[in-house]
C-alpha cells in the first residue's frame, strides 16, 4: 500500500489487476472512509481517478461542503500534441501513410476514410480491421528527446518514413533470424501470445518491444533500458523456430497469419 495524501489527508492507496480487469483502492485515514473502483478492460488504465473523486465527494458531504466538480473527461482519441504526427509518411515499396491532425484530433486517411487514432506516448491504435493487429508506433529523431520530431512510423514488420527522416533506408540482419519470425502462445492467460517480427533489421515483440541480442540465443526486451525480461529462442524445424522461452515461460509456434 501506498501512503500518500488528498487535501491535508494522509491516504492509503494501491491498484491491480487480474486477467480481464483492473482496479484501484483508496482509503482517507482520517476521515474513516474509502472507495473501490475495478473496470472489465486490462489496457494500461486503472480507475484511481474514480475511486480519489469518490473519496473527496464523501469527505464534502461529511464537512458539509460543496461537492466537488466532477473531473474533465479524458477521451482516447484526444491528442495534445497531435500536429507532431501529422503529414505523409512513405515505406520503401511506394505505399504511404497519410496522417491528418485537426485540433487534438489525429486522424489517418484510409480508403478515403479518416479513422480518429487513440493513444498516447508515441503509440497509437488504429479502429479499423485492416490494422486490428499491431498498434502504429511513432519513433522520434531523438528518442531520448520527446520533443524533438517525429520521423517515422511502424506498423507490425512495416516501417515508413516522414520526409524530416534523415537515417539509413536499408538494414541488415542475420539471416537466421527469418526462422524466428511467427505467432506463439502460452494457454496460461497471464502469458497469452506474442508475434516476433523484424522491423528495420530489428528482431521485435508485438511491434512495440525491440529485442537485443544478448549471448548465443537470447535477446532481452529493452522498451526500457533496464528491463530485466528475456526470450530464448528454442528448436529450429524446417527452418522455423517451434518455441520460445520467454522470462521462463514456453510459448508454442502457433501457424496462424
């Protein structure tokens, strides 16, 4: 538990999360009260301003006070910094992206269609079946510097550069690498599966984790630099790779798309 305060108040607080939800608890310590919130979505969301509203609506109308505003909603598909995004960004087989931002609103134009994206933090989902499977990730000049501009985009193994992008255009790799690339899956719901693909030369997990190469077959994630996770990479057959190990867990070829 988490001690912290609202208004003058110290408070216990803490979040989690099963396999189909995720929650949040808070407790005002000195007014004697506390809220529970859990919603049926595992998306990175966990309801703490819920459960801090709810606390702060009991402590008013216990004081007698005025009640409290109801927090400003929060929708997915509001951008802040939308324009960063926005322009036309080409792969290297002629095919573009065209990205429109009108507002906070930040749309790509798709068989004549604007589809409003939703996300944050450089990655995005696209509401449409043609891009159900990778969310569309942005990669910045500097990506140590989240304000400088953005430069390219990738969706699963394709990449697509803005005409600011000033890097290479070709990429080498081993090439024992391409008996990687596939579908694998674990039945247990708290590994589920996961897609290895190349991108830029770039073995990655689901599109958004790039892997690095560590000793013989193992590679750590590194969507942040000290994550300690690791995938091994297992028996080859017919020049496809049957399992990997990930952080311990084995995950089966699955021969799916």
């Amino acid at each position: 538990m988490a001690i912290d305060t609202l208004e003058d108040h110290k408070i216990l607080r803490h979040t989690g999360g099963m396999v189909s939800f995720m929650s949040s608890i808070q407790v005002d310590l000195d007014e004697g009260i506390g809220a529970f919130s859990s919603v049926n979505a595992m998306q990175g969301y966990r309801p703490n301003p819920v459960t801090e509203y709810a606390v702060r609506l009991m402590r008013a109308q216990r004081e007698k006070k005025s009640l409290p505003s109801i927090p400003p909603p929060d929708p997915p598909t509001q951008t802040e910094n939308a324009a960063d995004y926005a322009g036309t960004y080409s792969s290297l087989d002629g095919r573009n992206l065209e990205l429109v931002a009108e507002g906070q609103k930040f749309s790509l134009i798709h068989q004549s269609k604007k589809i409003t994206l939703e996300g944050s933090g450089d990655i995005f989902t696209v509401p449409h079946p043609d891009f159900e499977r990778f969310p569309l990730v942005f990669a910045r000049a500097d990506q140590k510097d989240p304000k400088s501009p953005v430069v390219e985009a990738g969706w699963g193994s394709e990449w697509f550069y803005h005409p600011r992008y000033t890097g290479p255009k070709q990429f080498a790799y081993p090439k024992e690498w391409d008996s990687y690339v596939g579908h694998y899956r674990n039945e247990n719901p708290w590994v589920g599966s996961t897609r290895i693909l190349i991108r830029k030369g770039r073995l990655m997990l689901d599109g958004t984790t790039p892997l690095e190469k560590g000793d013989g077959d193992l590679f750590y994630l590194r969507d942040e630099e000290h994550n300690p996770e690791w995938i091994i990479f297992g028996e080859i057959v017919n020049g496809k790779c049957m399992r990997i190990k990930m952080s311990g867990e084995d995950l089966w070829r699955v021969m799916t798309a």
